[in-house]
C-alpha cells in the first residue's frame, strides 16, 4: 500500500549539496543523527524543481514514526547535523 510522503518544507544546512534554497533531493532519509541524506560536495546535487519528501526514518522513538516511516505533515531540517526539527520523543 502506497502512503504519502512528508514534504520537506524547509533546510537551512546550507553546506549540504542537495541545498538548493531548500532540499533538492527527490526523497531524504532522517537518520538516527540526523539528515542521512546530507552529503558535503562541491557538486551540486538534486532536482532543479522538486518538493523533498521524506522516505525513511530511523527516528524509532518519535512519536511521528510509524514502522520506519514519518508520519508528520512535513518537516523542517536545522542545525549542523540536519536534525529534524518536527522530532518529538514518545
């Protein structure tokens, strides 16, 4: 059964390659530390037009994960790790 994914609404890791005023990855995966997905490059990565989405998180203990997978309407990305600031522990 297919579900919707989170939007990312917002990334302000800016050393991020898939930051393009925003996420420009087609999907992100949340890590346990972090935005698994953020990789430091002098490339540019990504979509030139795309709305992230949010395909895995391994954030068990949110209260938003449901079997790996984010729950929340979207999300926000911030700080030096890109932690997700929609976390909330259960």
């Amino acid at each position: 059964m297919a579900i919707a994914m989170p939007s990312v609404r917002g990334c302000e890791v800016k050393e991020c390659a898939f930051n393009r005023d925003g996420c420009a990855a087609f999907a992100m995966t949340m890590g346990q530390d972090g935005c698994a997905t953020f990789i430091q490059l002098d490339t540019v990565g990504g979509l030139d037009k795309v709305t992230a989405q949010v395909g895995a998180c391994q954030k068990a203990d949110c209260v938003h994960n449901s079997n790996l997978e984010c729950k929340a309407d979207f999300v926000r990305i911030s700080g030096a790790n890109g932690e997700c600031m929609m976390y909330e522990a259960r």
